[in-house]
C-alpha cells in the first residue's frame, strides 16, 4: 500500500493558488486514485461535501464544459 505524504506535493501546490487548502487536498487524493468515499473518510467530512469540493474545482480550474 503507497503512503499519502502531503508534504511531497508542496510544490504542486503552488501552481494551484486559486485553489484552497481543502480544495487541494481533496483534488490531489482524487487524483491519485481514492475513491470519493474514502477520501470523505480520511477528511472526517460527508460523501456529499466532497461531490460538491471536486465541482468547485472543477469550476475554480475551468475543467467544466
């Protein structure tokens, strides 16, 4: 099983400022590959709190048609 170390992605987050700190977080899990229900797990928040975060990043990166 691969460890999530934050901290190897803090240049990353640099090229997203427009992004929180959440935002980001909850992006980058999703990016490597957590499912939406885990990552809801790991950040103590509802499934439907993390549907609605991956929109506003969506939004907030221009990624919606």
């Amino acid at each position: 099983m691969t460890v999530f170390d934050p901290t190897q992605f803090a240049a990353l987050r640099k090229v997203f400022p427009e992004l929180t700190d959440a935002q980001f977080e909850t992006a980058i899990l999703f990016a490597v590959g957590f499912p939406r229900k885990e990552i809801a797990g790991l950040r103590v928040v509802s499934l439907s709190c993390i549907e609605h975060t991956l929109n506003i990043v969506k939004k907030n990166l221009a990624l919606l048609a």
